[in-house]
C-alpha cells in the first residue's frame, strides 16, 4: 500500500463530508459516491440540535466552526412538552449548548468546503468484492469499476459496505412516524405557528405522539408517531393523503383540536418512516482496508438526538486518526474503532431507553421525569 492511500467513501451526508473535510485540511484527497443525483436531489430533512461535545466538536475539527455560527436559528432551542389536552407540562427556553440549525445549511456548508469534483453524483453502488490485501474493488450502476485501497461505508441504514464487516441488520423498533408538513405556518397556519413556539413542541400520550419543530424557513415538520407492527406504515397509500389524514385521526380521537389540526391541516405530501436500529453495542472485528461510521455503524432511533452529531464525530475521529497514522492505515482504523464502539453504544443505549419513556402507557410523564434527572445532574 502506497503512504497514502487511494480513499473511496460511500455516501455524501454529513459523517462522510466531515470526514473528507478533515482530510482534505491535511492534504489528503478522498473521493465521494453518492446515490443522489446532485446535491439538490432531495430535500435534506427538518433541523438538527448540534451537541458541544460531538457535532460541535467535529466542526471544529473541520475548521468550520466560525462558519456554522450564523446557521444558528435564534430560539431553536426552546422546547414544549404537552400532553394530548394541549395542556403545557414543561416550557424549557434552551441555552443548553446545542443549538438548532437546518440540515441542508449544514450539508451545503460541508461541501462548499471541499474541492471541485471531490463527491461523485448519482454514483448508485452495486457491487463491492475484496481483492487482497485491504483492498476493495466497487462496481458502479453506470458499469464504471473503482479500485481502492481504502474504503469508508458512510452509507446509512441500509449500507452495501456493512456486509463487509458485520453480518447485523437494522430491526424495527416498534415505532413507525408519518412525517408531515405546514408549509408558510405564520401565515396560512397562526395556532399552530403558535402551538409549537419558536423550537420544539413534543405532545404526548399512550403508545403515540406529536413531534412538532419549526423550520427555518417558517414551516413546521410534524412527526406523528404510533406504535405499530413493522408493515403497518408499508400498508398505508401515500397517494391518497385524506385518507391517511383520516386513519391517524382515528388514532387521535380524544385529543385537542389545536393538535389534531397539525394533521388535518398538514400538506399533503406525506411520508411514511417506520424506525429502525442496529444492536446496541454493534461492533465488528476488525477487517483490513474497511470501515464504518454514522447510520451504518451504529443506526439508533432519534431519541437521544445523536445520529447526525455521532455520525460527524465519526468523521472527524477517523480523519484525524488517519491524519495521525501516516503510511499505517490498520492502525488508523484500529484506534478509530477503538474509540467508536463504546461511544456509539453509550448513545444507542440511551436512545433505546428514551424510546420506551417517551411512549409509556402515562405518558408524558416519561420524559418529563427524564428532563428533570438531566436538570438535577446539571
């Protein structure tokens, strides 16, 4: 293997650009495949609460910290917890050091840091086979063949580098969301602009909620959540949107009007996402010439709020350790690994436990309790 090694990352989301971020800042080329035909190809998701000491600390490592400041929706951080009265049960006004910005900010400001041509678009992965000694050959959708020497499975739940490393498979979790939206909320929707404040709004009872926040352009995105058998959401027509509106409300029958107004009143591009999470505490042996982060390392459900921090931690972790294992990339990938299985257990763990208190049979008084263990260790 040369000193330094030809680097191939599968998937262009956060983990993989913090990673080829970190590198490029040391000189170091790595190139990107991504399924999506540009990057403008889909929308990028509703806002992300970036911790201090992961997401945070990785943009840091990347050298774009001062740059992600000004992404910082104001009031981002105010959180409601409410129960299916509408009645406010906790008003928490944030000031936590995890700020709210856009995920699509985020990832345009990743990009726009690396060269030209760094992320290959449209790049669909079909076949990937080991030729010896830590390399690997990837087949491409269009016929083209890449060989490399190094290769970074940064391609989320459903990744074609996982098998590589690890026999593990995503399990549902029991929950499944239907991700709606009120678009020009201030506007066309004022009570429910109103309802969700300025950051987060979560409503919630028995086996289901509302999980609500505004986005940065004004709209909210709604999370309905119900616990369900994993082919509940696959049986549901997302052509036809009344109808959907009208089996969720069925399922809401008794809670206030202003929050059922966040499903009647949603747009009517509806989508549904049952949640999925690999073992906790995944981990694989360690393989020569391949690896893992974010989704495909270590998928949870979004209970703890990590995925994405874990996910550009990763990057920044292994592209520092590479940065600092010159010539020897079994040892970069050994002391990345090293770090990464315990980190990403510890947040798998917590996020599995917050899905039951958030849905218990007296809820919200789960994760109201929780709040207040988190107030009281400060």
């Amino acid at each position: 293997m040369t000193a330094t090694p030809s680097i191939t990352i599968v998937g262009a989301g956060l983990g993989g650009l913090t990673l080829a971020r970190v590198l490029t800042r040391s000189g170091i080329h790595a190139t990107l495949y991504d399924l999506d035909a540009s990057p403008t190809a889909r929308h990028q998701g509703g806002m992300l609460d970036i911790h201090e000491d992961s997401g945070q600390r990785a943009l840091r490592e990347a050298g774009l910290f001062e740059q992600f400041l000004p992404l910082i929706q104001p009031g981002g951080e105010e959180l409601r917890i409410l129960d299916k009265n509408a009645t406010v049960r906790l008003a928490h006004e944030g000031g936590g050091g995890r700020p709210e910005v856009e995920r699509g900010a985020l990832r345009d400001l990743l990009l726009s840091s690396l060269p030209e041509g760094t992320v290959r678009w449209g790049s669909k992965v079909t076949a990937i086979r080991a030729l010896g000694d830590g390399r690997h050959q990837l087949t491409l959708g269009n016929g083209d063949v890449v060989d490399t020497e190094l290769l970074i499975g940064a391609d989320g739940a459903w990744s074609k580098v996982r098998p590589l490393v690890s026999a593990a498979v995503p399990v549902y979790s029991g929950l499944s969301f239907i991700e709606a939206h009120l678009n020009e909320a201030d506007t066309r929707h004022q009570a429910s602009a109103a309802l969700v404040g300025r950051g987060s709004m979560f409503a919630l009872g028995a086996h289901k909620g509302m999980l609500a926040h505004r986005g940065g352009k004004g709209e909210l995105h709604v999370y309905i959540a119900l616990m369900k058998p994993a082919d509940w959401a696959a049986s549901l027509d997302v052509t036809d949107p009344a109808a959907i509106k009208a089996h969720l409300l069925k399922h809401f029958a008794g809670w206030d009007d202003s929050l059922l107004a966040l499903i009647s009143d949603a747009d009517d591009h509806l989508v549904p996402r049952p949640i999925h999470a690999l073992p906790v505490g995944h981990s694989w042996p360690r393989t020569p010439g391949v690896t893992l982060l974010g989704d495909a390392a270590h998928l949870m459900s979004p209970f703890a709020g990590e995925g994405a921090n874990l996910a550009m931690l990763d990057g920044a972790e292994l592209g520092r350790a590479l940065v600092t294992h010159p010539g020897d990339v079994e040892a970069a990938l050994a002391a990345y690994e090293r770090e990464l299985f315990p980190r990403s257990e510890k947040s798998a763990a917590e996020s599995a436990a917050n899905l039951i208190e958030f849905f218990k049979p007296d809820a919200p008084q789960g994760i109201l309790d929780m709040m207040a263990r988190y107030a009281a260790v400060g």
